[in-house]
C-alpha cells in the first residue's frame, strides 16, 4: 500500500529477473556439472 504505479512495476521487473538469474543458474549448473570440481578434491 501507499506504492506508485513505477515502484510496482520496477519491482515486478526485479523480481521477474532474479527468477530468471535463479532459473539459468540451476539449468548451467545442470549441464555443465562434470566440469565442476569438488572443493574436497582440492
């Protein structure tokens, strides 16, 4: 409450694009996972 139309949206839009960063981090992740090393290994 109290927020004007242009905070709303700004924030949708943050929202939106951490969803977005979290989702093509675990698909990387996921394909690119035998390139990871293990940091007990080092």
């Amino acid at each position: 409450m109290g927020d004007d139309y242009n905070k709303v949206i700004n924030d949708l839009i943050i929202e939106h694009n951490m969803n977005e960063l979290g989702e093509y981090g675990e698909k990387f992740i996921k394909e690119h996972k035998d390139e990871f090393v293990s940091i007990d290994d080092l």
